[in-house]
C-alpha cells in the first residue's frame, strides 16, 4: 500500500513531529534519581568561576539558574534545552543541505526523544557544552563547503566558544587544523 504524500501532509507531519520533539522530553523529567554528580555539577553551576574546565557552560548554568530557580530540577529543564537546541541546529542544516522536511522533522523527533534515554540526565560540562560543539561542527562543514577567510574566522569563534564550554574540547584542534589545511589546499 502506498501513501500518497501531498505537500500538506508533509508539512502536518513535520510540524507534528517538531511539536512532539519540543514537548516529550520534559515527560517525567523529574522523575530520574539525583545523584552524587549531578550534585556536583550544580556547585560547579553556583561557583562558575571555580570550575575551568567548563567555565561558559557553567556560567550559563548560573544565569539560568537566577532566572528559573536554583534547584536540581530547573537545571534538568537547561539540560533538556540544550539538547534540543544542539538537536534543531543540527537539522536545520540537514534541511538546508536536504530541504527535505520530512526528513528533518522526523529527525529532530527521533533524536530529541532518544536523548532522554542515551545522556546522563543532569546539566552539566556535557550539556552545557553540546550546543557550542554542534555550532563548530556546522560551521567546520560551512566552512568545508567553501573555504574563505570569513568563514574560517567564523570556525575560529566558534572552536573558542567550544573549548571555553567544555575545555576538554581542545583536544580536537589537531583535527580540526588537518581539517582546516585540507579544506583550504586549493
């Protein structure tokens, strides 16, 4: 049996899956056990600047906890934010590359529902950090699609940004300068 895909149907579907993807993974958010680590990654929250290896994660964390609440639970709701926000920039792309809704709503459904059972469930150096690390990926493949000297200082913001999020990040330079030497060989 094959279904006749009408573009109104597309776009229902993809606007369904993109509501579904926004609202299931706060489902039972506060139902998860805390834990010994999510505790300390809340301290590291309150005392950002006490805590470099994930200083502009944490200091986000900080901001939102003044503006939400300082509790466990408030950052559960950054976690979740996080996720999503790494999750639709990522298939914003796809759909840009694609421009294929359906794929990417489908997509950003699927994932935004399978990060509440593959991350931890806390806010953190982790989550705090996917957002800044999904920006630079794009931004390397931006800058990948055509080198130039904007985009490449772009891709330099944006590196910064990510080690400053999670400073376990730097490890990834070398990498990215192989990437950088091959993409701009021309």
């Amino acid at each position: 049996m094959q279904i006749k895909m009408t573009s109104q149907r597309v776009l229902l579907i993809s606007l369904l899956s993109v509501i579904c993807g926004l609202v299931l993974p706060y489902v039972a958010l506060g139902d998860y056990v805390y834990w010994t680590d999510e505790a300390y990654q809340a301290l590291s929250v309150r005392n950002y600047s006490d805590a470099p290896i994930g200083m502009l994660a944490f200091y986000i964390g900080n901001l939102w906890t003044r503006l939400a609440g300082d509790g466990l639970y408030q950052l559960r709701l950054l976690m979740v934010i996080c996720y999503q926000i790494s999750i639709a920039a990522s298939c914003l792309f796809l759909y840009r590359k694609t421009g294929q809704p359906l794929l990417s709503s489908l997509l950003f459904l699927m994932l935004c529902v399978a990060a509440r059972f593959v991350s931890l469930p806390l806010y953190g150096w982790d989550a705090g950090a996917y957002p800044f690390m999904t920006a630079f990926a794009i931004g390397l493949l931006w800058y990948m699609g055509r080198p130039g000297l904007r985009r490449i200082a772009a891709v330099g913001a944006l590196s910064a940004l990510m080690v400053l999020s999670r400073a376990s990040t730097l490890a990834a330079l070398p990498a990215i300068l192989v990437l950088i030497i091959w993409g701009s060989r021309d």
